[in-house]
C-alpha cells in the first residue's frame, strides 16, 4: 500500500502551503512511507485527484484543493479529516493502515476492542494457548495409564504391603461391645438383701412352751388304786 499525498509546491496560498507542511511533517514524525504528487506542474495528477475525490467530499464549486490523501486508490480524506483524526489519536486508522505495536493508537485500538467484546485480547491469547496446552498434554497422560503393567502396579499392592495393612488393622481394631463384656450392674455380687439374709426366728417357729394341758398331769386317786390293783 502507497499513500499518496497530493499537493502544490507552487501554490501562492500560505494557508494551503501550511496545511501541506503539517501533513506532510506528521507522517514523517510517524515514519509513514508516503509519495507526493504535484498537482501544479503535473497536469495528468491535477485531474486524476480531482476525479478521484468523492463527490460528497468536494467543496461546492467541485474544485478541491490540495492536500488530498490516498492510499492507493482509496480515498483518504483532505487535510480537515486528517487533522480531526490526528487530535483523536487515528492517524493509522485514517490512513487504512495498522498502528505499530506499543504505540498510543494501538493501545487505544486494543481498549476499544475490550469495551467491544468484553475480554482482554491478552488474556484471551492466554486462555487459548493453556487449553491447547492442556489438550495436547491429555494424550500422553492417557498413553501413560494405558499401560498395563504399570497400570497392575497402581491396583495391586505388593504381598507384604497387605500383610503390614492387615496387621495394623488387626492391631488397630478396637473390641466392640458385643465381645468386650464389661462388668454390668446385674452380674455384679449382689449385696445381700433383708430378705435374703438370715431370717430371725418368728414366734411361730420358736419352740413352742409346753402348755398346761400338755404338762404331765397329777395322777389321780382312782388311776393310782387301778394301778396298784393291776401291780397285784
């Protein structure tokens, strides 16, 4: 891409001469590569620049005036857009071309592009690269599970590995309530109750005294003559 910058170096407006040197001046701060082309002792540029300005850009008598700027065959602008892009920082963009990298127009162009899509363009750069990355990592984390020798080794632990593992579960496992049989309330020596001690001896168990009936009783005359006779 060539810009163009058309112009008349033998113009006797100062006005139209200034405008040609601060056009020119700029792109030359901007290290734009730019082609000149006079307008005033070549006749063949004088007609192209006007045929190729838009109608809606020239001025009402349809004649327009140097500077008129181009980028190739596309229309740029005059020196009024030129200078309304260069307060706003869109020189670049002005002149269809892209803003170096690190300069004040890309930074602008990169805020734009944030408040447009939402994201910075950075971030997302990052985004993209670590999901790359972690797709091509997928495979070789799947060729390594795949194989199966190594694959046994993870599953199976060694004999002794069970062996030490069974032992500490044998020697961790606590007694559970079923086989730890704790003393209870019931199997304890049960203290000795009133009524399971000795029992006293009630007046009914005692040894009754003989009673007077019970008592040998006097013998009488009669009984004491009837034994004497049966004695004889």
């Amino acid at each position: 891409m060539v810009i163009k910058v058309y112009l008349a170096t033998a113009s006797g407006s100062t006005a139209i001469k200034k405008k040609q040197q601060d056009v020119v001046g700029f792109l030359e701060a901007l290290k734009v590569d730019y082609t000149e082309f006079d307008i005033a002792t070549n006749e063949e540029n004088r007609m192209w620049m006007r045929e190729n300005v838009p109608g809606e850009k020239k001025p009402t008598n349809g004649i327009p005036l140097p500077p008129q700027i181009f980028n190739d065959q596309n229309y740029c602008g005059d020196y009024d857009t030129f200078f309304n892009a260069k307060e706003d920082n869109e020189v670049f963009a002005f002149l269809g071309l892209a803003p170096p990298a690190g300069s004040k127009e890309a930074q602008l162009a990169e805020k734009a592009l944030i408040l447009q899509n939402g994201k910075d363009p950075e971030e997302h750069h990052k985004t993209s690269a670590e999901e790359c990355n972690g797709d091509s990592a997928a495979p070789e984390d799947l060729h390594k599970t795949s194989d199966p020798g190594e694959a046994a080794e993870m599953k199976e632990p060694s004999e002794k590995e069970e062996e030490v593992e069974h032992k500490e579960e044998d020697a961790e496992e606590p007694l559970t309530e079923d086989e730890e049989h704790p003393v209870t309330e019931d199997d304890e020596e049960h203290p000795v109750t009133e009524d399971e001690g000795e029992q006293p001896v009630t007046e009914d168990e005692e040894e009754e005294p003989i009673t007077e009936d019970e008592e040998e009783e006097p013998v009488t005359e009669d009984e004491e003559q009837g034994e004497a006779a049966t004695e004889s």
